[in-house]
C-alpha cells in the first residue's frame, strides 16, 4: 500500500509541474487535491487504528487544502475579476506552501511516514510560489 501512496504522490508532483509549464490552473488544482485526500484518507485510517487526535487535527489541515484547490472551471479573467484573483490567489498559495512545509516537517517527526513523503512536500510547498508570481507579475491573460 505504502509503494500505491508513493506513486500516486509523485504522479501528482509531476501533474504540478505540468501545470506550471501549461499554466493550467485545473491541472494544478486537482494534483494538490488528489494530495489533500490522499492524506485525509491516511490520517483519519491512522486516527480509528490509533484514536491519537493529531492524525485527525493532520486530517483537517490537509481537509483545508483539498478546500483550497477544489477544481472549477472559471471564465478567463475579467478586468473586474482579476482584482479578486489578484488579492486570493497569493494567499491561497502562500497557505498550501504552509501546510506543505509543515508536512515536510511532520514528516522527519514520526515513523510511520517515508523520508521521501518530506521532498515530497517541500518540492509541493515551493510550487505554489509561480501561480503566485504569474497573477502578480500579470502574466496571466486578462479579457476586456
């Protein structure tokens, strides 16, 4: 099972890569969810095994990435549109690198997670720094 998480894991850091290279929101979002319930579902396995509140408080901070990135298929932006994506979108990224980054220090704290599961989640906390930069520097086509 173990060996099914890690190839799902890295599957989804090569979906985030694409995604940047495409500049593919969807593509990105769906990679951090499958990520998000990934975790969820492992956690909250570990939580009935073990009845340790941490696996259930580890459930609901990756429960609010998966909120963070549900998919939806929005429009290009509009001129009115892109002040909202301007101010949300580098707070929804600089909070996925957060809890990435403290997965990465979970991770290297416990046993029962792989070392690679730790560059795993610092390469999944540095990636949400170019969507961040492609609506600030306003690479991201807007439509009158």
């Amino acid at each position: 099972m173990e060996i099914i998480k890690a190839v799902i894991f890295s599957l989804c850091i090569i979906l985030v890569v694409y995604a940047i290279i495409k500049k593919n929101r969807l593509y990105f979002n769906y990679a951090y969810l499958i990520v998000a319930l990934l975790i969820i579902t492992d956690q909250i396995i570990i939580y009935f095994g073990s009845s340790d509140p941490l696996n259930l408080a580890l459930a609901s901070l990756w429960l609010i990435q998966a909120i963070l990135v549900i998919p939806n298929k929005l429009p290009p932006l509009t001129r009115d549109g892109s002040i909202i994506a301007k101010s949300a979108v580098p707070k929804i990224m600089v909070s996925l690198s957060i809890i990435n980054f403290f997965g990465a220090y979970f991770a290297t704290t416990v046993d029962y997670i792989p070392d690679l599961a730790m560059y795993g989640h610092i390469i999944l906390g540095l990636f949400p720094i170019a969507p961040a930069y492609f609506i600030l520097a306003g690479k991201i086509e807007i439509v009158d």
